[in-house]
C-alpha cells in the first residue's frame, strides 16, 4: 500500500522507521489513516524531510511527522541540547529555564522538554503558566542558568509552534554553541536514544518572585517617572491577541503609573486558536481591528497589541484627520530610538560612550539620528541574537541605550537579551506621555522626526513558498539575483551589492571588491543580498530563517519640509517601492 502511493524516497523511509519505532500507538494509527486514506501530499509534508533544528531552535506545524511539531521532534531537539550542555558544563549542576506561551500543545511540550533534561541529570526551572519570551531571556540571566527554552512560534498561524534556545548571556545561541547543538540533535537517530521518563525532583515550579524580579527590571528602563506622573490619564488601549502579553503589560504600566489601561476584552484570554483572528500578529490590521475599534469609542491616546509569546509589539497612532493608522516595525522603532536619545539628551545621560544597535534590513533612519547625538550605532544580520551578541561584546566598555529590528521587536537596557514587548509597551506608553506633555499628538510626534531627519519609508515584500516545491523556488530566486542583479531600481543606478553569503561587498562604479568584516559583532556568513542605488534606496532580499517565506525589503527616503506633506510625501514614496516590486516581478 505504502509504495502505490509514489512517495517521496525520504518521505517513505522515515515512515517506515515511525511505524515500527517505540512510537505511541495514537501516532502510529494515524499514519496508517493517512496511508488508507491514500493522502500523498499529507504524508510527504509531514515525513519528507526531519523538522531542521536550526541555529536558534525549530518551528513547524503541529501534527505527527518527522516535519511536524510533537512529543518526538521536541524529544530529539531536547536530547541533543541536553547532550551538548552536560559535554559543555561538566563537574557543575546544570542548571535551564523553560517557559511557554498560548499555543495549542505549548504546556505539554513544555512539560516534556523538562522531563528529558531532568532525566539527563539537569536541574529544571518550570514556569507554572505561561510566561513572555523575555521574561524567560531575564530569568535565564536572573537565576545563573547555562540555557533556556521557549515553546512558541511567536508569531505565526495557529497551526504552528516551536522551541527557542537560549544560552548563559539570556540571548538565543551564537557560534559556536549553535551548530554545535545543531550536531548533536542530528547526532540523534533513533527515538530510544531520548530519555523521556522524567525525574520530578529536579524539576522546580517558578512564578511569582521571578514575576516581581522582571517587573522591577521593566520598571528601571523608564527615563521620565515625573512626566509619567502628570499624564498618568493617557488613555491606553492594549490587546494581548490571546497571548501571554496578559500576564505583563497591564501589570508593567501600572507600576509605571499609568491608570488608564483600557484591555480589548475579547482578546484577553490566553487561547492557542486565536478565535478572534486569522494571525496572531500586530503587524496585520485584522489581528488589531478590535484594538483600533475599542480606540475610537473611547477616544484612546495609544494603541498597543502584543503577538503570543509577547516578544513583538503593534502600535497605532490617530492622524490629524482623527483615523488610526498602524505603525510599521520601523516607524516603531525610529519613534522609540528617537525618544531615548531625546529624553537621555535632556537627562545628560549622553557621555558619548553610548550606542544603539539594529539589524541591517531595519531603516537607516535609526543611523542618522544616532550619529547626530554623538552615539554609536552597530548593524547586525537579522535576528535579535545578533544585537545580543553586540550587547555582551561591548559590556563594561560601551552602554546600550535601546535598539530593534522592522519586524516589530524593540529592547530597551539589557536586562533581557531579546526583544522585549513588556518593556517597549512600556517605553512606547512614556514616549506618548511625553508628545502629549509637550502639546503634540504621537502622530505629530512621528512627523517632527520626520522633519529633523528625514522621511524614510520601507516596503516590506513577503512571498510564502510552503513545502519541499516551495523551498526549492525560494533557492532559484536567490541563486537569480546574484546571477543577474538588478542594474537599478525605479530608475536609479544600482552602485553597490553586499552579499552576506560571501561576505563581499562590491563597488559597481570603481569594481573594486572588500571584505564585509565578520566576527563577533553581529555579523557572519547569511544568505542575504543587499543592493543600493544612488539616490539612497536599499533593497535587501533574504529567506526567512523560522517561515516558508522569502522576504525583499525595500527602504526609500526624502525629504519632509511641512508636517501637511505628511501624507502625499508618504504616498509617493509608497508609489517608489510598488514600482520597484513590480520591476522585479515580486509577485
């Protein structure tokens, strides 16, 4: 029967092994459903390849497979980790933190992550519920760990969830932790090898002092307590999109002194299907639609969202026309860098020994404003773990004021090592205390940067390519650009190409070739192509490291002379990037 349905060869050799393995009878018949029902495409997804585990963890769907989240893939991974720490750490107790978010089956696989390390002699710190991802970065930190882990898919559809690894510093492994842990998980090849049988002493339940810990850090980022007190009324709207963003938020702005916090009830409860939307993300309008309707019947200064293991975070501001409009990840992020450096400014923190940190697909804009306060600004491949890494290299010898990335995760302090929504929330809720302080709308507050530094605008082209089909178009369109590179884009001359593969960079007008400097500051070989034209446009594509997508980024910028231009300086650029997406045929 197996070999009438044509399979894919690897496909049918791992369930053959699934079949007759020490697989639980629950998962061995419905694989044989699967068969009976002659469901090719069910059984190649799922048993085509093993789920990568890859330098910062695994995210796939869940459901029984090789390619799927489970019991048995989140066994391998949590072996092989297990493995790495008691070859890395010996004659020490070992000590890993784990927590999980929202999703369907996060408790569980929690569960079973700290039964196998505690089987392997490992001391386990549990949370009792679901807890954000930074709050287990700030525990690792808190509590002298050697690792961590995170059950989440952050971000994605509800059929989806995952396992994020984190080292000694709180942040997601770096080299060379990370491939090492990647061998030894693919050092595993039969599921005997996992020891899932747990032992309950060393297994410890966290919570509230751990709570009270990671709060009291939120609270210390904040930069203007007495501002904070006089607009203590600002009129808060936040939703935790079903997530773990409910266990912190409130609890951070009340401490803050905010009292106007105003919960989008029908988002409020924890609940891995997202009844109320298709994505659990803030960067969709559909996921923030209740949030920007309770806005609008209550008159709100801020809207803020948080996806489900609460490590992004959504905004939205009213234009002067009184309509809501989202921010994007890097207006976001502008907007907090550039009240840190204002507010840092105004406190005579700024010694010049100060630095901010992004991710090199993020708006340059943070670059300006940063060299004209005299402070540091460091870019990193995607991926907060870079910006972690800058942090630990430059600790003791630079401060590190706050930093982010476009796809909606900010940091500010390093107390946490990982994008941290509890504290942008925080941060952004004081910045729109501050513009309303100072007689300005958050949108007014937005377009003053603007004017000071420049409009700068970026388009975000994201094509989903799911399965094996989809994975190897994603390779012929990178192997295609580097080929034949675009020669300009909307009608200026491209004048360089980085290419992070190589580590390259190239001059089209003098064809001289360097080095992009690797090392230990953010930066290494990365399958990511960056293209600049004369007139200042960056266009970046990159496959996404946790998602079948490849992702082009395209950042545009001008001048805004009048705060009244807003919109048609806004439209235009707009325009720019919809030319180039359709010159490239990114559809």
């Amino acid at each position: 029967m197996l070999k009438a349905l044509k399979l894919d060869t690897t496909a049918e050799k791992n369930i053959k092994t699934w079949l007759k393995g020490k697989y639980d009878a629950d998962t061995k018949a419905t694989i044989q459903k699967f068969i009976d029902e002659g469901n090719t495409n069910q059984l190649n997804d799922s048993f085509y390849k093993n789920l990568e585990f890859g330098t910062g963890g695994m995210r796939g769907e869940i459901g029984v497979g090789s390619n799927r989240m489970n019991n048995y893939t989140v066994g391998v991974a949590t072996q092989g980790l297990a493995n790495y720490l008691n070859k890395t750490f010996t004659d020490q107790e070992i000590k890993v933190a784990i927590a999980h978010d929202s999703r369907n089956f996060s408790p569980e696989f929690a569960r079973v992550a700290a039964d196998i390390l505690s089987a392997n002699g490992i001391t386990v710190y549990l949370y009792k519920e679901l807890r954000p991802t930074p709050q287990l970065s700030f525990t690792v930190r808190q509590l002298g760990c050697q690792s961590g882990i995170v059950i989440t898919a952050s971000h994605n559809p509800r059929e989806y969830n995952g396992y994020k690894v984190y080292w000694v510093d709180g942040s997601q492994v770096v080299a060379p932790h990370d491939k090492n842990i990647v061998a030894e998980v693919n050092a595993i090849t039969n599921v005997k090898d996992i020891k899932f049988r747990g032992v309950k002493k060393r297994i410890k339940m966290i919570g509230e002092v751990l709570d009270k810990a990671y709060l009291k850090a939120v609270k210390s980022i904040c930069v203007n307590p007495r501002m904070i007190k006089k607009q203590s009324d600002l009129s808060i709207v936040f939703s935790p999109i079903h997530g773990t963003g409910i266990t912190m938020v409130p609890k951070a702005l009340a401490q803050l002194g905010f009292t106007n916090i105003n919960i989008v009830a029908e988002q409020s409860t924890p609940d891995g299907n997202f009844p109320t939307v298709v994505y659990p993300n803030p960067e969709e309008h559909e996921a923030m639609s209740l949030a920007l309707k309770k806005a609008k019947e209550i008159n709100a200064d801020l809207v803020i969202a948080t996806d489900p293991d609460a490590d992004r975070v959504g905004m939205a501001v009213k234009d002067p026309k009184g309509e809501w409009q989202l921010l994007n990840g890097n207006q976001a992020a502008s907007l907090i860098i550039y009240y840190l450096l204002k507010a840092w400014k105004k406190a005579k923190k700024l010694t010049g020994n100060e630095f901010v940190a992004k991710t090199i697909v993020t708006t340059d804009l943070i670059d300006e404003m940063a060299a004209k306060a005299g402070v540091n600004c460091y870019n990193t491949l995607t991926g907060f773990k870079y910006i972690a890494q800058v942090i630990r290299e430059l600790e003791g010898k630079q401060t590190f004021i706050g930093g982010g990335e476009e796809s909606y995760g900010y940091l500010i302090g390093d107390k946490v090592r990982d994008k941290d929504a509890i504290a942008s929330c925080a941060m952004i809720a004081e910045l729109t205390a501050y513009a309303k302080n100072e007689g300005l709308s958050l949108f007014d507050f937005l377009a003053e940067m603007y004017q000071k530094n420049g409009f700068y605008y970026e388009g975000l082209i994201s094509l989903t390519k799911k399965g094996k089909t989809g994975a190897e178009e994603i390779q012929q369109m990178m192997l295609d650009f580097r080929a034949k590179p675009p020669k300009a884009l909307a009608g200026s001359k491209v004048i360089r190409i980085d290419d992070y593969k190589s580590l390259m960079t190239k001059d089209l007008k003098t064809g001289e070739e360097k080095a992009i400097p690797a090392g230990e500051m953010g930066i290494e070989s990365s399958n990511v192509l960056q293209f600049f034209t004369a007139d200042g446009t960056k266009f970046t594509c990159r496959p996404s490291g946790t998602e079948p997508k490849i992702k082009f980024y395209v950042g545009v910028r001008t001048k805004l002379k009048k705060k009244d231009e807003f919109d048609a300086t806004l439209e235009t650029l707009k325009a720019k990037v919809k030319a180039i997406q359709v010159e490239l045929d990114l559809n």
